[in-house]
C-alpha cells in the first residue's frame, strides 16, 4: 500500500470511531469566514490535533477543527481552518484533509477563501464565483509517486470548478440579490503581498482575483473526481496606481462583514443541490 493511501485511511478509521455520519458535502471555510458553522447543527467537532497525519493550522483566525454535522437537510464536513503553503507544509499536507474527505464519502467541496481582487470593476467586500485559475504557488500536490487508487497520473482540468455549480450559484445570488462577480483565481506562494509589478503582471496574464491558498485543495479534489465550487471575499482592492500599503486586521475586518452575504449564498446553494448527488 502507498504511504499516503496508509495516512488516508489511518485518519478515516480515527474518524469512523467519532461519527457515523457519511457527508457527501465538504465544506472549507477560509480567512474571517467561519461563522456558517453557526448554521450547522453539529454532530461533532474534532481537533485538528486528535487526527492522525494532519497538520495544525499556526495562522491567526484559523480555528483548525473538523466539524461534522447537518446543513440544509444535507450530512456535511466542515474544515475551519486550513493550511498554506507558506506555513511551511508541503502541498501533500495542505491538502491530505481533501483526500480524507473523499475517503469519507465526500462528492462535492466547496471552498473559500479572501482575495486580492484585481480587476478594475471589483470592489472590497465584493463576492467573486471561481470559474478557473492559475497556479504560480511554483509547487503542485501531484508531483511525486502516482497511487492509482486515488487518481490518474494525468488528471484533466479542463473544468476544475463545476460549470453546473457556478450556474447554480449565480442564480441563487441573483434570487437573494447578492451581488456576485464570477473570475480567475491565481494563487501564489505567499506569505508577503504582491509588488505593483507583480499585480501587472498577475492581471496581464488574466486573473482577477489573488490568493495564497484554494488551487491546491482543488487540485486533489479533482484528481479524486469531486466537484468543485470556490469563492472568494474580495478583501482589498490592488490596484497598482492607486495600491496601499497592506492591513491584515483591515483584510480580516472585510472578510467578517462579508461574511453573513456569503454564508447566506452558501446556505441556500446547499439547500438547492439535487438530491440525485446522493
């Protein structure tokens, strides 16, 4: 057996002796946005720190919990916190919690995370849909030894964010009339902020929106055949002519008032999936 499949499973069996629940829906909840646990009637809530192989979230906001529990009639697992590349982990430990998640009967992830918008029509406290993106993290969770239990060496990412959920996500913002911009997601290593230079250079190439996370988990996801729905909270404007030094309170600040919008839109997207995804 592969190393990694051995983790997988050693973490799914801990899991197993806390819950029987069997979630079809997985939920990673990025920066200031944890409070759609709040709409989650909670089964159980596992520490980051009690699950074999998983890394311990060290940023600031990032509570690292794994939350079991129900959501809009729908058997849900629930990340509250993440991990970043430039915390020092390889992308194997940033994303083996997606692999656990498959492992769990996991078929549809939805992300989040705070971005960097970049396009000039975007507004701090805007919501962005993920429709593609770009990776410049420099790394990829994929290189190395291939199991092909879990995925095929060659995975396609001609549709990393599921068109049938973005779809579903903006008509579900247009009936709760909550403004959503829909673009490209680049993320990069971290953890400084970006130059004027690199913000040209970011949107020359088509991005819209920058981050340091969500492209790996994405990755995975769709290298074990999930589908994929991610957002972004535009939490400030880098513009190059007109950029600002950087406020991460400020940043954190946004992400939070933004946060009731996107958790109402997460809220009814789950309540509007199909049943025929179980």
């Amino acid at each position: 057996m592969h190393d990694l499949r051995r983790k997988i499973e050693e973490a799914v069996a801990y899991l197993r002796t806390r819950t029987s629940l069997r979630p079809k829906i997985g939920i990673i909840l990025g920066t200031g946005l944890g409070g759609l646990v709040e709409d989650i009637e909670v089964s159980v809530v596992v520490d980051y720190s009690d699950i074999p192989h998983f890394p311990l979230s060290t940023v600031e906001s990032h509570s690292g919990k794994l939350i079991f529990g129900t959501l809009a009639g729908w058997e849900v697992v629930v990340m509250q916190g993440r991990f970043h590349y430039y915390e020092g982990y390889t992308l194997a430990q940033v994303t083996f919690p997606v692999r656990v998640m498959k492992f769990l009967g996991v078929e549809t992830l939805l992300v989040s995370n705070a971005a960097g918008g970049m396009n000039p029509f975007f507004r701090r406290g805007d919501i962005m849909v993920i429709c593609d993106h770009i990776n410049l993290i420099g790394d990829n969770p994929l290189i190395g030894p291939n199991d092909d239990t879990l995925g095929p060496r060659f995975p396609d990412m001609s549709e990393p964010y599921s068109h049938e959920l973005i779809e579903l996500a903006e008509q579900t913002a247009l009936d709760l009339k909550i403004r959503l911009q829909k673009g490209v997601f680049v993320a990069v290593a971290g953890p400084n902020l970006e130059t004027r230079a690199e913000y040209r250079f970011l949107r020359a190439i088509g991005a819209d929106a920058v981050g340091m996370s969500t492209v790996p988990e994405n990755i995975v996801a769709v290298h074990m055949g999930m589908r994929v729905l991610g957002f972004s909270i535009i939490t400030d404007e880098c513009f190059p002519d007109a950029l600002e030094p950087v406020d991460v309170p400020a940043i954190i600040r946004t992400a939070a008032e933004t946060e009731p919008k996107l958790r109402r839109l997460l809220h009814e997207v789950i309540s509007r999936l199909p049943r025929t995804a179980e």
